[in-house]
C-alpha cells in the first residue's frame, strides 16, 4: 500500500519534471528538471528493489553526464527565441515518437501478461538477505562475461575515437612541458646585472 | 531506571529507532562542525605561532570555545543579501542542494560495532553516488549568482570534482577486491584483526590517492582553485551572505568529516580496535570494537586536512588536472593490477578464509 502511493508520488514527480525538461524557457532548468527525472526514476527503481541499477543510474547520470551537460549548457549563451522556431513545425515527429513508444510499453506490459506475469501488481519482495548487486555482478561475469567485455571495449572504442576527433594539433600551438618547467634552473630565467652605483646629482 | 530505556529502545520498531538515529547523526554532526571550524583556526593559529580565537568563553571553559557558537549567531543575524540579477530561485537553492549530500551520506556509514542506520548492501555506491552530487550545490550558486567571479569558480571546482572522482572510484574499487563486498558494515567486519590487517597496509597506494581525491572533492587546500581567494574573491559563494553562506560553510566542513569517516571506515578499519587480536593487550579495551576508535581515527584524518591547508600552497589550476587524470588515476590503475596478482596468489587479504 504504501509502496503503491509512493510509487504514484514519483511517477507524477517524474512526469512532472519531464514536461519541465521539454516545456522550461531557460535551457538549464531543463537540464535541472532532467537531473530530477533522473533521481525519481531512481527511486522508482529503489521501489521494486532494484537498488544496483538505482543507485547506478543516478552516480553515472546525476554524477557525470548531467554535470558535463549542465557545464556545457550554462557556458553557451543560447538564443531562446531562435530556439523556439520549429517547436511545432516538428511536433508530428514528437507525437509520432511518442505514440511509438507508448506502443511499446503496452506491448511489453501485455506480451508479459501472456507470459504468466501479473505486470500490473508491482515486483515480488524479496527475502532480506538477497542481495542484487552480488547477483547481478554473479551473472554478469559468468553467464554473460562475454557481452560485458564487448560493451566494455565498445565503451574503450568511443572514448579512443572522442579523443582522436577533437585533438587538434594546430600549428604554433603553446604546450606546457610540466617536466622542462620543473628541471628549469636559477641561470636559464635570471641574470645578475653587475652596475655602478649612480652619482648623486 | 536505564534497564526501562533499554527494554523500551529495544522494543520501538526499526523506522522510530532509525528516525532517533538519524536525529542524533545530524545534531552531532553540525555541533562537531562547529567544534571543528574552531579547531581548524587554532590548530593553523598554533601552527604560525599565534593563539587563535580565544575571546568568546562558553560558561567559562576554554578561552575560545564559544567562537563557532557566536559566529553563527552573527551570520544567522545578517540579511542574505540577493544581487538583483541572479536567479533568484536557483540561488536560494543551491546551499540546500550543497549540504542534503553531506549529511544523507551518513545513512550507511557504520558507527559502531551495532550501529549503523542503514545495512544496504550497495553502500559503497550510494556514497559515491551522493558524494558525485556534492558539485551541483557548487555549479548552481556559481551560475545562479550571475557573476563572473562566482561562475568561474563553479566552472574549476566542476571540472576538479569530476576528474577526481573517476581517482576516488578506482581506489574504492581497490578496496572492494579486497573485502569483496559494498556493504560498508562487511568491510569493516573483513577488516578485523588489528592494525596490520587494516586495508591501509595492502592497499597503500590506493589509501593516498583517495585522500588526495577527497580533499580535492571537498574543495580544500591546496585545491580551493573553487575559490581561491587571490584570483576569484571567494569562487562560487561570492555572493553569498549571512547564513546562505555559512550553509556552504556547513557543506564543506561535513563533507570533510564524511571524507575522513570513510578513509577511516576503508583504510583504517572503522570501528575495529587497533591491538585486536594481538597477546596480552588485546583483551583490554585496546582490542575491544567501539566508536571509540573510529572517533580517533576521523579526529586524526581530519588533523590532516588542517595541517595540509597550513602547509602547501595553492595548486595551479592546470597542475591539478594534471595531478588527476596522469598521477592518481594510472596509480590505481596499476595498484588494481597488482591486487589481481596478489588475489590470484592468495597473498595479503586475499588468504583470509571467506576468499577460498
């Protein structure tokens, strides 16, 4: 019962902050409301007991992603009402994307009710000392080790090809070389300038 | 008289014990807060040979005692002054969003042998989780103030927090090999056996880089670039007056008891007494598990942070990213490595029974 009124609470959060995501006039409170989608997806997660991808899902989304976005959006200055022009010239997609979607989750929702689950009554507690990151961390590197390391070296293939697209090597470019700035020695920056001492006029 | 309390503690369902638990933590917290802000100027005052704050008497203890206590009484008085052109809302905002981190992160820490206010098993995760979502506090008031100083104070610390958390990450990794668990209260527990068991001993290289980490990760000396006075007023709480600005202060003082709580609880044993184990003294109370130990060891940790901030001068903005991402992040990489060694061998921690 109360895992049901909380679940309402945050799914009326959640659709509530994702309208604001699409809907906000300044582009960093859109990229606030997504943080917020984020964390309340989490606790719907926490919900059916699912802490691992939870607590996963708000360190990689809120913790990183949202912060480099958030860095990037405060930094532009972006022109709100350029911005705005196609908003209904490319409504039909939206709705079209939308309506796709939403076909989906009712597939699922109904393909798993053919199958014997009963989708509509919430996850099945577990006992207290199943834990769900040592399972999924016991399937992940048994059953599915091969899977893991692709994705793993997909991941390591993107990083080396994000690297390699914005590394530029201007000409003339000024570098620091941390290891020349550290040998450098009195002589090389300093020279004692003998002179006279000047007559008092 | 005691034995009523007791029986009438025991009997209380878990959520009411967890609310006192909670209640207490946080009250404890901001008084140790406080105490410490106190402590920090003595110690630095001590340090350059002069005495500190030694004015405001709390009835009559020490000289200096009621520094802390009068300082938020004056913050509290001053008016929270909102430049004209900040966004108002956000920037109300953003010390609370600072501080929820600082303290929500104490739920799973283990206190002591029998408390601890939450045994979730994904622990370790929801502490790096809470504590990636320090920065928003930081980059919020930075870009809410609609200053410059403040902005570009928001913009170092965020580049700074998110490149030594990937450091902190690695070395928590490291600590997870070798107690083969997330639950804050297991890692203490494999922990046990006095001193030389302690993770600190097997796992020193990733001790160093993740309190490095985490004095970068709470903006201190020698990385406050956030808000290095000499070349950004304040950094992102220049605007900031009166108690908005002391609840930054609030923020940064408990995230530096959380990062020393938990270098104790992963490097140090947390609880465990340090002659556990051990012939003769350790059937006293130097063997004995209490919060008595993990109280000396975050007191200790947290000494650190203070003689660090007398000692070093400031980083360059351009040397701490260096320091992140070509120093400490190979450091735990290669460490990672030499613990699959050790773990393969079953040398060091990887002996003990629970690993066979």
């Amino acid at each position: 019962m109360l895992i049901e009124a909380l679940f309402y609470v945050f799914g009326a959060i959640l659709i509530a902050a994702a309208l604001a995501v699409i809907s906000a006039r300044n582009p960093v409170y859109s990229a606030l409301a997504l943080v917020m989608c984020f964390i309340t997806s989490a606790a719907i997660w926490l919900l059916i007991e699912a802490e691992f991808l939870a607590v996963v899902l708000v360190l990689v989304y809120v913790g990183a992603v949202m912060v480099l976005f958030l860095f990037v959006v405060m930094m532009l200055d972006v022109n709100l009402a350029e911005l705005r022009q196609g908003f209904t010239r490319f409504a039909w997609l939206g709705w079209l994307t939308a309506l796709a979607v939403i076909l989906e989750i009712v597939g699922v929702v109904w393909a798993r009710g053919g199958l014997g689950i009963d989708a509509g009554r919430g996850a099945t507690p577990t006992a207290p000392t199943y834990s769900n990151t040592l399972e999924l961390g016991r399937v992940l590197y048994t059953r599915y080790a091969y899977p893991f390391e692709l994705a793993a070296m997909l991941l390591l293939v993107a990083i080396v090809a994000a690297i390699a697209l914005t590394m530029r090597r201007r000409p003339g470019l000024k570098k620091q070389d941390v290891s020349r700035q550290v040998a450098v020695r009195r002589a090389d920056r300093l020279r004692i300038v003998k002179m006279d001492a000047e007559k008092r006029s | 008289m005691l034995e009523t309390l007791a029986t009438t503690w025991l009997s209380l369902p878990d959520y009411a014990r967890s609310t006192v638990w909670i209640v207490v933590i946080t009250v404890v917290l901001i008084i140790c807060v406080a105490l410490l802000t106190l402590w920090e100027r003595k110690v630095i005052g001590w340090m350059q040979l002069r005495r500190g704050p030694n004015r405001v008497r709390l009835f009559g203890l020490l000289p200096g005692m009621g520094q802390p206590f009068a300082d938020v009484l004056k913050l509290l008085m001053k008016e929270v002054v909102i430049p004209t052109n900040s966004n108002k809302f956000l920037f109300r905002l953003a010390p609370i969003i600072a501080l929820v981190p600082a303290f929500a992160a104490w739920a799973v820490i283990p206190l002591s042998p029998t408390v601890v206010v939450s045994k979730a098993d994904a622990g370790l995760l929801y502490l790096l989780s809470l504590t990636s979502m320090g920065v928003y506090g930081v980059i919020i008031a930075g870009w809410a103030a609609n200053s410059k100083y403040a902005f570009l104070g928001a913009m170092r610390s965020a580049a700074q927090m998110l490149a030594y958390e990937i450091a902190m990450g690695f070395a928590l990794v490291g600590v997870l090999m070798a107690t083969g668990s997330m639950n804050l209260g297991t890692i203490v527990r494999t922990q046990e056996g006095g001193l030389l068991s302690w993770n600190w001993s097997w796992l020193f290289p990733l001790l160093m880089v993740y309190f490095i980490s985490g004095i970068a990760e709470t903006n201190r000396a020698p990385f406050d670039v956030a808000e290095g006075e000499s070349e950004i007023v304040a950094g992102f709480h220049v605007e900031y007056s009166g108690i908005a600005f002391a609840l930054f202060f609030l923020a940064e003082y408990a995230n530096m008891i959380l990062i020393s709580t938990l270098t104790a609880v992963f490097f140090f044993g947390g609880w465990q007494g340090p002659l556990q184990g051990y012939p003769g003294l350790g059937d006293t109370f130097l063997g004995q598990p209490s919060f008595l130990w993990l109280f000396l060891k975050v007191f200790c940790l947290l000494f650190l942070f203070l003689w660090f901030r007398a000692t070093f001068p400031r980083y360059r903005y351009d040397q701490i990213m260096r320091l992140g991402w070509k120093a400490l992040i190979p450091v735990t990489l290669v460490w990672i490595g030499v613990e699959m060694l050790l773990a393969v061998y079953r040398i060091g921690p990887w002996s003990r029974p629970w690993f066979q």
